[in-house]
C-alpha cells in the first residue's frame, strides 16, 4: 500500500469482492496459458505477459494519489533491489507456465498456493521477524500438505511438481523483499518498475531458450491478448484491493482460489485430480489461514 494512504474504513467488504474478481481473472489467465502451452513455450508466453502487464502499470501508477502529491516522481534509490525484483518475477513466470503445461489445472494452481508458507520463512531471514511456534507449527502443516499434493510415490507423481513450488518461493521472495525498498516509493511505482524489468527479463529467456515462435493464427492472436490482459487485468484489482483495506483483511479469502481452479480445470480440461488434492489442499488451507489468524492477533496485541 501507498506510505500516507490509510486504508478505507467501511471498505473491507467491496475489497474482498474486488480481490475475488481478481482471483478469477488470474485462473483464467492460467487457463489461456495452459490451452497456449501446446504450441508456444512458457518463456514466450512469459513475455507476453510481461508486455502485457506495463499497461496496468502504468494505469496504477498514474491513479496513486500519493504519487501525484510526491511530484510525480520516478527516480529511485534501490535500483537493483527493484531490478532483482523483475528478473525474479521473470524466473518464477518460467517455472508456473510450465508446470500448467505439464501438470493437471488445480494441482499446478493448489502447489503454487505455498508462496503464504515460504513469505512467513523468508520474512524470519530477511526481515528478522520472530515467529512463534504456533506460526512454525502452520508452516510446517501447510508444507506437509504441500508434498500430500505433489504426491511423492504416487504413480502420477512427476518432477514437473516442484515447478509450482519453486514458483512459489520466488513470488514470495519478491514479495518479501518489497518491504525492504525505501517507504517513500510509492507502491505504484514500484510495480511499474518491477513489471519493465519482468519484460526484460523474460524476453531475454526466451531468446535465449530459442527465440519466439510465428503467432499460427489470428485466432491464437487473441488468445495471447486475452492471457495478458487477464494477467493484468488481474494484477490492477489485487492492488486496488490491497490500497483499500489491509491485506490480513485479504489472505483468508485467497484460498478460494483453490476450488475456483478445480472447477476451472474440471470444466475446461475435464481434470478432476480429487485424489491427487485432498487431503493435502486442506492442510495448505488450514497452515495459511493459521499463519494470518495468528498474526493479526498479535498485531492486535
């Protein structure tokens, strides 16, 4: 949230609507990813994205209010901390986009859940936050719950199920990491740079890994301009949420995610890996909203 912009106070209720719309998009952005996947790779698809994503860049930026009362200002302190920032974001797009290729809908989408799990561990490193065992104990249950999906031993067990969770823990780190740039930088425009230097970054992987494929058809061009719109579609009304109410008021309700992409998966792909997530999808459920619940108690403390 902006430094200066207090939350709204009657507004929790519009802001848990919005995020959920916002969730929706995000899955529907997968969707598009996972349907594009058989004939382009996750690294161009990656950089579609990115492109895609400055445009709510910039429309975030240019509604901040405490921007505009900063004087509009665009130069920064900690230009490789934010450049670090967008190459991780470029990394972890690699990582989930191939897995939705490789694994079923909701099982990619259940595993990617765990960033909650990995931000609480990497806030204990970075941050030097103290956490209590109560806090550690739903870190280890969501992670306990985590592997249950993922399915070692399981005859459908495959590598590509680290994807997700690496994806994970690199979101988390950027997420992490964004409460180390100097509070006087507005969110905003952060976000803007973080996303320029994600286009960077994932147009040099996918030159790298090969270049970019020949777009087959008007057809597929549309469906690369709904993905990234979707995306950042997706990414506006998370951060509208966000500079309306506390994002403790949020987390809970992030993990309706989890059916929305069964059912997603189920309707479109005709996946139903039931077995693959349950119990497991309940215990990353029960550790995140634990992990919250128990901090916005002490917050309250």
């Amino acid at each position: 949230m902006p430094k200066g912009r207090a939350p709204g106070t009657g507004s929790a209720g519009a802001a848990i609507a919005i995020s959920l719309v916002s969730l929706v998009f995000f899955d529907l952005m997968g969707l598009m990813i996972k349907r594009l996947s058989t004939d382009y790779s996750a690294a161009e698809l990656s950089a579609y994205r990115n492109l895609f994503g400055m445009i709510p860049g910039v429309i975030v930026l240019w509604s901040s209010r405490s921007w505009h009362r900063a004087g509009r200002q665009l130069r920064v302190r900690q230009w490789g901390l934010i450049c670090g920032r967008g190459l991780i974001v470029a990394l972890a797009q690699l990582m989930f986009y191939l897995s939705l290729g490789l694994l079923p809908f909701a099982s990619a989408t259940t595993i990617s859940y765990s960033g909650g799990l990995f931000m609480k561990a990497f806030a204990v490193i970075l941050l030097r936050e103290r956490v209590g065992p109560i806090r550690w104990t739903a870190v280890v249950v969501g992670f306990i719950g985590v592997i249950m999906v993922m399915g070692p031993g399981r005859e459908t067990f495959t590598l590509a199920s680290a994807l997700p969770l690496a994806a994970a823990a690199l979101y988390a780190l950027t997420g992490v990491t964004a409460r180390l740039i100097d509070e006087d930088v507005p969110s905003a425009l952060v976000n803007l740079y973080s996303t320029g230097f994600a286009v960077i970054g994932s147009l040099a992987i996918a030159l790298f890994l090969g270049g970019f494929s020949p777009v087959q058809s008007a057809s597929d061009l549309v469906w690369i301009a709904a993905m990234g719109s979707s995306g950042g579609i997706a990414v506006l009304l998370l951060i509208i949420s966000f500079r309306m109410t506390e994002q403790s008021n949020l987390a809970p309700f992030s993990f309706f995610g989890i059916p929305m992409a069964f059912v997603f998966g189920w309707v479109f792909f005709d996946e139903a890996p039931i077995e693959d997530l349950f119990p497991g999808a309940l215990l990353i459920v029960f550790g995140g909203l634990l992990v919250v619940l128990r901090g916005r108690q002490r917050d309250i403390a």
